[in-house]
C-alpha cells in the first residue's frame, strides 16, 4: 500500500510538472504552477514519511515460557454400574 501511495504521489508530480514546464518564461506565469508543484513534492515527502513506521524497537528479553509442576494429570474413560446398566464416563486420574 505504501509503495503504491508513493508511486501515485509521484506520478501526479511529474504530469503536474509535464503540463506547467511547456509554458513560455515569464515572470507573471510561473507563481501558481510552482506552488502546485511544491505542494504536491511536499505532500509526497511528508506522506512517504509518515506511512513509515520505525524499524528499531528497541532492546527486548523473551524469557522461558511459564513451568507448571503439579500432578501429572490426564483425562480417560471409566466404565460404571448406576443398577441398571453400565455407563461410560470422563475422569480425571492423577499420579
């Protein structure tokens, strides 16, 4: 996206600067083309600018993750009489 923004910004400069170059020299002539033609090189530059985040964040320490030592734990199936029938049903079995 900023790569685009930056090639239409500088597109627009050079067919503004196309269309005011072929204007004869004058003094009286040149004031509003060269005031497009700034602002629209000074938009570009503060755009690209600011479209830029910065690449250095800075110094960052990423320890080892959290360590849980408990109970090993796990989940499995355990068949049961309720007096009328057998039934399956999930428990949790700890060492």
């Amino acid at each position: 996206m900023k790569k685009t923004l930056t090639a239409l910004a500088t597109a627009a400069t050079l067919a503004v600067a196309a269309v005011a170059v072929p204007q004869q020299a004058e003094a009286r002539g040149g004031a509003v083309a060269a005031g497009i033609i700034g602002g629209l090189a000074a938009g570009a530059i503060i755009g690209s600018a600011a479209a830029h985040g910065p690449y250095y964040y800075g110094p960052a320490y990423y320890g080892p993750g959290p360590v849980y030592y408990g109970p090993a734990c796990y989940w499995t199936h355990e068949r049961f009489w309720n007096g009328w029938r057998w039934h399956w049903r999930r428990v949790r079995v700890c060492n």
